[in-house]
C-alpha cells in the first residue's frame, strides 16, 4: 500500500510542478513576486501580516491570498488593511486539505488583479509538513516558528525549515515563559539549513516588524534585478 | 485534477479502515485500550505524557507509540520513564507522511509486546487536518490545543475538533501572556463539537495533570464494560 501511495503522491507533484510553473508565468507577465507564508497553525502569520501591513510598505502594492482549511476568519482580519485580500478554502472533497497547491492558488487568480501588485503574500494553511512538498509558483518562502512551540522543530520537520529563504522566530516575547533557546533553535536549525537568514519578531512588542517588512518589501525589488539579469 | 485527486484519497481511506479495523482486533486480542493523541506541532503532547506517565498509573500498564517525521527526539525523552516507548519516522518515500495511518501503526505493532500493556497512547504527528482523517483502530482520540496557538482554533480546523472524545487545552500558564479568551473558545468549541469533554492544563505547574491521568487510566475499564456488554 504504501509503495502505491508514494507513486501517487510523485505524480501529483509532477503535476503541482506544471501549474507552478503557468502561475509563475503569470506572475512574472504581471510583474509581481509571490512569498509563500508557512508556518504551523497558531504560530501567528497572521497577526504579523496585520503588522506589516498595517502601516503600508513605502509604495510596495501588497495582496494577500488567505489559505484555511474552513472559515474566512483571516481574511476578515485583513479586511481593516484596505489591501486586496482572497480567501481561499480547502475544505471542498473529503476532510479538507492540508496545505495549499499550485492548482488551489492558481483557481484563486482570477479574484486577484496582478497588475495592480508588486507582492502577493499566500498565507499556506497551518502545516509544517505537506506545504513545503507543493510549489506554488512563489519567488521566496518564508517559514514562520512560534517560540511556544519549542526549540526542537526543525529536527522534527526538517523539510519545511530547509525549504524556505528566511525564517521568521515569533512571540519572542514569551521567551522567557517558555522553554525555548535561541541558540539551541539555531543549533539545530543550522544542521538542517546552514545560513538561512533569521528574523526574531514580536507582532505585540513590535520587535523585528520593520526588519520584517523591509523583507518583504524587498523581494520584488530582488525579482526585478533577477529578472533584468536574465534577459 | 481536483476530482481525480479526491477519488484517489477515498480509496486510502477505504484501505485504511480496513486496516484499522485489524488493528482494532489485535488490540481487543490483547485487551490493550489504544488512544489517538493528535495536535498541531509543539502543543505540548509529549511534555504532558512525561507529567502524566511519570508518577505511573495506578496499575495500569502503559506504552507509547511515537510518531515524527524525522528524529527519535520524543522516544528519547520519554526514555526514563521505563515504559515500552516505541518511535515510528513517517519521513520515508517523499517529504514525510503528514499523519498515521493505520498501515503505519500496524507496522510498529511487532515492536510492542500487547499482551504487557493494558493502555497504549500513540502520539500522532503535528499537524491539525490529516491525523483527523485517518483512523488507526484506537478506543478514543485526544486533541492538545495550547492556548498560544490562539482561540480561533476550532472554527479553522473543525474536523479535528470533531473528531475526539476529549479536547485538552494545553499551556494553560500562559493564559496572561497571550490572547486567549478561554470562554472565546469554548464557544468556538461548542459550535463544532457540543458537549465534548475538556481539561485544561499545564505540565509546568501541573494544572489538570492528575485529572487527564485519571480520564486516561479510566480508558481501558470503560473499554473492558464496553466488550463486556456486546458479549
């Protein structure tokens, strides 16, 4: 059975990887660059959003594509920003899905004009597993931890936190309530993704948000250069 | 895609009762109660299992059955605890398997001696969607929720919630550092599983430690009245 499932699963990828690859395609014609947001459920993306976002990003368009399992409570938390925002369920089929895929972000499109951003944030559905498997047609992907959830997680989920350009440390103000070391997180997150850059962020202190969204507000700025180079 | 996708996840479904349902048979064989422990990634599962299998229970023989992506980080830390502790890593094939399945479970089966525990817990990987879909022959399902993970939880991912005789709600110290509005929750809670059972508590201070011990040692009586009534 199991030999079965995993054939299943490559070829589902493969066909992930072919519709990545026409939202890429779109997202390049429209000029934007897309950050796939990851993070396990309750680990804040959103609250971080909505402190990023908040204050605008220096003449940076953002849209954000809100992905959930059921419910548009994130997207509704948005709403106050004024920023183009789609909410994206998973929950059609069986028990709902996991993660997002290049085929749930691309039926989302339409309900997004990309001309008028330079960046789309995909909030990922709370996962640290599958969502690091599917490509989206992303540029960057940012994996998000919460302190409360423990020094141990990239030994334990290692794919997520190899497969990401920047990894986000959140609620660092529970710190010093939690067992949580910052060196032993970055001990361990060095022997899975050596030189990853780290952001330590509180959406509540304020701490690390402005490094955060400058970021942020940089990756279309990097896709343009990248983009001009290849040409 | 969708459609095919969907026909294809029934069909393991299919094949995992299947496989539940001969686990069910050996566990009810070896007169073993077996209990689903699922949450999102760091809610504390095996921290709470330290607290509660530490002091033992009462004569109720207990084992664990550990299962990650990656790592034997949590078998090792329920090493001193001199009970039978075996650890499962979902990581081969692809990325790593996001959920037990019953095929899993049943592959680790040989490692345990049944006929020596009257209670076995199997700690499911992290993750709030899949482990929700997949049954694995167990007597009841638990579901950790820690209150930094926020108390929107339940409207996000309802089929987990649903799908448990008891919610432990985790972390509970953390309560004045957070923004958990615990009523918030319950009323969540209530609109997609009325009347489940809860306990809140802390490994650290303890809190509902004692309460979540005597539930789980209740387990493998109220199993033995329920064979007792259908013979």
């Amino acid at each position: 059975m199991h030999r079965v499932k995993v054939r299943v699963v490559e070829d589902a990828l493969d066909a992930n990887t072919t519709i990545a690859d026409a939202n890429r395609a779109d997202f390049d014609r429209a000029n934007v660059a897309v950050v796939n947001l990851m993070s396990a459920p309750g680990a804040g993306k959103t609250t971080l959003l909505e402190a990023v976002l908040g204050p605008g990003m220096d003449g940076v368009r953002a849209g954000v594509l809100e992905g959930d399992v059921a419910g548009s409570l994130d997207a509704d938390r948005l709403a106050h920003l004024h920023i183009p925002v789609v909410q994206l369920n998973t929950d059609g089929g069986f028990g709902g899905e996991c993660h997002l895929d290049a085929n749930m972000v691309r039926s989302a499109l339409p309900a997004l004009d990309l001309e008028a951003l330079d960046l789309l944030i995909v909030e990922n559905v709370g996962n640290l597993v599958c969502p690091a498997e599917f490509k989206i047609g992303e540029d960057a992907r940012i994996m998000v931890a919460s302190v409360a959830e423990g020094q141990d997680k990239p030994l334990k989920y290692p794919l997520m936190f190899r497969a990401c350009e920047l990894v986000v440390v959140n609620k660092i103000d529970l710190l010093e309530h939690v067992r949580f070391d910052l060196d032993k997180f970055r001990y361990y997150l060095d022997q899975v993704h050596p030189d990853v850059h780290v952001i330590t962020t509180s959406a509540y202190t304020g701490e690390g948000v402005d490094e955060l969204r400058d970021w942020l507000a940089a990756v279309p700025a990097r896709e343009r250069r990248t983009a001009g180079a290849a040409v």
